[in-house]
C-alpha cells in the first residue's frame, strides 16, 4: 500500500529518483514506463521542463563516463516503512500486572524497490553503480555512524503555498540519521524496443534498451518523520533590546520556586532530599570562588509564537541560526515560556520557562546551527580563504548538560533571546519550529 507519494526522493542532497525525468528521457526513445506523475512535481522541486540527461546534468551525468548519457533515470515502484515506530516494553510486577515501561521509538527500517531505465546492458552497470554509491551517503563509504537526511513528498501538491512559503514547503518530509541498511540488489530485468539507443551515433532503434527492477533498504536512527521548519516571523538581534546589568541564569532558579503540593500537611516538616551527584560547572563560565555562574551584563529581546505557528497534535522541536560579523556572540542565552493565555511577553511568568539552551561562544564571522531535529550543534567559520566546519558548545538550564526540548502542544509561546553586551552588535538569531510525526 502507498502512503507517500513515490515520485520524487532525495538522499544525502542527491536526487535518487524522479519519475518524471525516467518518463521524459525514456519517452524520447519510444519507451513508455509508466503513469504520469504529480503535475506539480517541477514547481515544487524546483526544477526546469527535462529534455536530456546531458543538457540538463541529470545526477548521475558524469563527463568522464561516455555510458552514463545513456542512463535514462530512476524511479520508485513502492516503498514500505513508514508506519508509527513506538512501542513498550512491560515489565512485570511481583504480584499481578505489569509496569507497562516507557513509551519510546525504535529506529526505522525503510524497504524501496525502483526501477532502473539505461540504453544498454552498459549503462545498466554505471546506474546501478551510481546508485549503490550513492546510497553509501556522505560518508563516502567511510563507516561513519552518522547518517544523512532522507527527503520525500507527503503527497502531490495541488494548491498554490501560502504567503511567504515555496511550493512543496507544506507536503515536504524529512527524516534524518539515515543510511544504507541493505545494498541495492537486482531481482527483475526485461529488454524493451527502443530508438536511438546511441545518442552520439544517432543509429535508429535497437532491441537492447533494459528496465531492472531492485531492491535496497535504509535505517533512520532518528525515526520521527519532520515537516519543514516554521520560521518566527522575526530575526531576533540582541543588539536592539533591553540591558540588564549584572546578569547570572542562576538569578531565576532562586527566584522561581516550585509550587506546594496540595497533599502536604503543611505542619509536618518535609524530608530533605537526598544529595545527588556533583554537578559538574563549566570552568570558563563559572565562578569558584563565589560558587555562581559568572555575572555579565546582557541585552534581552522578546518575541512570541502564536499559537498559529505551532500545532495541537504534533511535536515540535527547534532549529536556531545564529550568523555573527566581525566580532564574537558570547553567552547566548534562548528560554522557552509556555504562553497559553497568549499575553503580552512582557507579562508571562518566567518562572514558567520549560527550557533553555545556552551557547556560550559562537566565533567572528561565522554561523551556528543548534538543530533538535538531529541533536546536532554546529559552526561554519569562514576565513580570508575557505571555511572551517566542526562542533559547538551548548548547555542546558543552569549550564548542565542539554535536554533538547520537545514542544508537546499547540498553545502560544514567548521566546527570551540574551547575549552579553560586549558582543557582535550586528549578530543575528533566527528560531523556527519543526514539527514531527511518528509516522506518515
């Protein structure tokens, strides 16, 4: 049974297969493959009308490689896999039942077959190696334990996209952590009439034109099946908003205490608590010799998520961009205020804060990417020549270690935006919203 539509499937930033390129380049043989498909399908990947792998630099076109002109595409017969991964492992009581344990996702396992359409015997072998290549991902066959994104349509787009959006921005699906879990196989092959199987000799029709039906499967260590990203209207520049002096994140732990359970007895003194572990403090960020985090001065900047922006039914999770200029951003602060009464930002309680994440240093002339779809934290740095790519620091509440924060409803929401003073004024922070299902 199909549940996405098959058309179209990108991995690692390579197209992998587009049934409207296979149809256009085989219909110019006198091949006729299949059903037409989503007439949308240009607008929304973006792409021009086909005329020939050559002209138009099909993926697999490779100059060096004269056969590769004469692979005509690749398109999906079915896919299987996107079902709701969640389950629970019960464990059972001493007495009667079970505790029914953790609701939680297990990796998903996605089967594809696709039909491969070459010229000849040939420029069967080059697409098949092409694409058993390019399913190894970025990693250039390196066993690297990361995997790449897997993009695909949800369905045909059939509307024109809303203000401000690009078609195919509402149908997109992506899923991340994704590689090759078993290698493409052949299991089919039939020889068709076709004309011009030579393009470069032009010499009328042959009897050697080949459709091989394979199969290959990938696994998604991250198994939530994500929309595009919903921007804030708003790029957030701390530079523009009010200074606090004097400033300390810990400032609101001892402001905000937890509110008393209605079922203590409020003449029983409480047990304390047992002391946990040591909390382990960033050296660069906190003080020794007071026992606080270190105090600077910062500017604040308010912005809100309607409840417009977000959904009642899906998770969301968060993607901040952070570009800097000539100087650095340092102490970057970002809290998450649940807003349901949807009031000004100014008059939500802050003790509210469901998260925040700190990036304490993000270099000159750079951009960061904090990304929750793939727990992932990362720099560009740009030099007088070439770029430099690699990972950045982030701290959760009170400089521990991350949570990366989930958004389970659809209510309104106000983001604090905090960065010390001595920063880049011209750095900018942009936050948007991606929403996530278990299944498609």
């Amino acid at each position: 049974m199909t549940v996405v539509l098959e058309d179209w499937f990108s991995f690692a930033g390579t197209e992998i297969a587009n049934k409207l390129r296979a149809i256009t380049y085989a219909a110019a043989h006198g091949i006729q493959l299949t059903c037409p498909p989503c007439p949308t399908l240009l607008e929304t990947i973006g792409s021009e009308e086909y005329t020939n792998p050559v002209d138009d630099d099909a993926p697999w076109h490779d100059p060096g490689m004269a056969e590769s002109q004469r692979v005509l595409g690749f398109y999906v017969l079915g896919t299987a896999g996107w079902d709701d991964t969640g389950g629970r492992q019960p464990i059972p009581r001493a007495r009667d039942g079970s505790l029914i344990g953790h609701l939680r996702n297990n990796h998903r396992e996605i089967a594809f077959t696709i039909a491969v359409v070459a010229l000849d015997e040939c420029a069967l072998s080059f697409g098949k190696a092409w694409l058993s290549a390019t399913l190894r991902g970025s990693a250039c066959g390196t066993g690297a334990c990361h995997g790449d994104t897997l993009c695909f349509l949800a369905c045909c787009p059939c509307r024109p996209p809303a203000a401000g959006a690009q078609w195919g921005d509402a149908e997109a699906r992506y899923v991340y952590d994704v590689g090759m879990l078993d290698p493409l196989r052949e299991i089919d092959r039939m020889y068709v009439r076709a004309s011009g199987c030579y393009p470069e000799h032009d010499d009328g029709p042959c009897e050697k034109a080949v459709i091989a039906t394979c199969t290959f499967a990938m696994v998604a260590g991250r198994p939530h099946v994500y929309r595009h990203p919903v921007e804030h209207p708003t790029v957030f520049q701390p530079s523009k908003g009010t200074v606090t002096k004097n400033f300390s994140p810990l400032d609101w732990e001892r402001n905000c205490k937890p509110p008393a359970l209605c079922g203590t007895d409020p003449d029983c003194k409480p047990v304390p608590p047992l002391p946990g572990p040591p909390r382990p403090h960033h050296p660069c960020y906190w003080d020794e010799r007071s026992g606080d985090w270190k105090r600077y001065d910062v500017w604040l900047v308010q912005g809100k998520f309607s409840a417009f922006s977000t959904s009642e039914t899906l998770e969301s999770t968060v993607v901040i961009t952070a570009t800097t200029t000539t100087k650095p951003l340092k102490k970057l602060l970002i809290r998450f205020i649940p807003n349901p009464a949807d009031l000004p930002c100014d008059q939500v309680d802050s003790c509210a804060a469901c998260n925040q994440i700190l990036i304490p240093y993000i270099p000159p002339r750079s951009t960061a990417v904090i990304d929750g779809r793939t727990e992932s934290a990362t720099v560009r740095c740009e030099f007088t020549v070439g770029f430099n790519t690699g990972p950045i620091d982030v701290l959760g509440t009170s400089g521990d270690a991350l949570i990366w924060p989930v958004f389970t409803c659809g209510n309104s929401m106000c983001v604090d935006v905090i960065a010390q003073t001595d920063s880049d004024p011209n750095a900018t922070v942009t936050i948007a919203l991606a929403q996530r299902q278990n299944g498609v």
